[in-house]
C-alpha cells in the first residue's frame, strides 16, 4: 500500500526524529470531542490537529462548510508540530479514515510526499495495547516550504464545466447514497446532487475498520477509465478524502477533490441538482 502504514510499522518508529505524528479526531456533532480525547491519550508524540481550527479555512458564502485553510496559515501550525518537507507524517483519527484522509490530502495539496495514513487509526492501536500517554510534546520549528499541487484541486468552475460537458470527467458523489439520492439532508439545505455525479459510498472503502487492499478498491471503481479525470466530493470535502486515497492506491493517476463539495455547489442559487426515485 501506497498511502497507509500498519500499526506494526510505526509502533518501532515512535522514537524516530525524522517521524512526526498527527492526531485527527473529530466528530461533526460534537466539535471539542476530539481535541478531548487526545487531552485524555494519544499515540506517543502526536500532535493534535482540529478539523475546523487547523484543517479548515472560516466560512464564508461559498466555499463550503470546510473551506481549504490559508496555506501560510497551515505552513505555521505544521511548523509548530515540527513538521518541514524532510518529515515523514503519519496521521490517524479514531478510525473512520475520514479524517486523517483530510490531513493527508492537505499536505499532498502543500507538496509534502512523505505522508501517510495509519491504517486502523487510534482505535486499532488501542485495541492492540500499543503505547499510550497524555503528554503534549513541543518541537523546535522547522521551515516548512511550501510547493502547491494544484492538479489535484477541482475549482467550482472546473466541476460548473462539467455540468454542462459530461464527458470531460467522471464525478464521484461519495455520500450515502440515501443522501445522493435526495432522500433524506441531515446538514445541508439542499437534497440531491451534483447533475451527472456517480455514487460511490466512502464508507466501502473500509472493511473491518481498515481500507481495503488496493485490488478490492480497484474493484470498487472497475467502471471507471483510468485514463479519464476523475472528480470526488462529498458534502463539505472531508468524507470525499478516503475516496481519493482509495483511487490513488488503485492506480488511478487524475483524481482531483472538489474541496468545496456539495455545500458550496448548493451556494449558488443557479445551480441545477438531480435527485432519484427509488
């Protein structure tokens, strides 16, 4: 695997200095739930990085629910954990993958290769009796440059494009499918999704907590060309993360997050949504 690490793996890095790692618990419902689940322990060493504080940018009109951070601002919270562009990161949350999936995607976004995603998260490493405290470490601050990947950023316009011209991409729904459907929104003010989008649920990228090997993720996405650019979303570009990862461990090469999803689509009170009866 490409993008993850095994628990097996980091356990004999904990004391590496070349290794930092990133704590990412979150839960939606409950925003200071994580940030107090690592107060109470954490993988030795980790810092703890907040889904709205550190891994998002303010609200705005559009933009979404979870705009991109400011890259200079990202650039000094990573600093501040000891990370520069010689770091291997590693990033888990409790296990969802959604989470630490956002993390990684971030410092591909920055130009940052050597980041990866601890299969199985918190709750895997627990289960097994790794190592554990409640210590908040402090590094010095390193110089993290900063090298902008925007191939795999999908701007609102490059996804309005493909509303009107179908076959330029394929755009991955990654939400439940319920919510796809327009069924039941339990978030935002609109239900349905983006005309055209293709539904594949994030949560089956997992199996028994952990992503699924490369060629049951191929499987997942055999439909797909791998020569055609690709489009993920979701509500507000968290969940849409594993998706992404998945597609990468696959082979697929043009995969791109659309990082303002179907909250900032939604935004702009012109834009067309499809909905399915079943």
């Amino acid at each position: 695997m490409k993008y993850l690490v095994e628990k097996e793996w980091l356990l004999t890095k904990l004391d590496d200095p070349n290794i930092r790692i990133a704590d990412c618990r979150f839960n939606l419902g409950s925003p200071d739930e994580g940030h107090g689940l690592y107060d109470l322990s954490h993988i030795p060493h980790a810092v703890y990085f907040d889904l709205e504080k550190d891994l998002s940018g303010p609200v705005r009109k559009h933009g979404g629910r979870h705009p991109l951070p400011d890259p200079s601002q990202f650039k000094e919270v990573l600093e501040k954990a000891g990370i520069s562009r010689d770091t291997t990161v590693i990033a888990y949350d409790g296990g969802e993958g959604a989470y630490a999936a956002r993390f990684w995607w971030l410092l591909r976004y920055l130009g940052h290769e050597k980041v990866y995603v601890l299969n199985g998260g918190y709750k895997e490493w627990a289960e097994s009796k790794y190592p554990l405290n409640n210590k908040v470490p402090s590094f010095e601050p390193p110089d993290f440059r900063i090298d902008l990947q925007p191939d795999i950023l999908a701007a609102y316009e490059e996804v309005k494009s493909f509303t009107d011209n179908q076959d330029i991409a394929v755009l991955i729904d990654s939400r439940e499918e319920k919510r796809y459907l327009g069924l039941v929104e339990p978030i935002d003010k609109k239900a349905g999704h983006i005309p055209g989008a293709i539904n594949r649920v994030w949560l089956e990228t997992y199996k028994d907590g952990k992503f699924k090997e490369a060629e049951e993720q191929g499987n997942r996405f055999a439909d797909i060309d791998k020569n055609k650019p690709i489009i993920v979303y979701c509500g507000s570009g968290v969940t849409a993360a594993p998706n992404f990862l998945a597609l990468k461990e696959a082979g697929y090469k043009h995969v791109k997050l659309y990082a303002g999803s179907f909250s900032d689509w939604i935004s702009f009170d012109e834009n067309k949504i499809e909905t399915v009866e079943k």
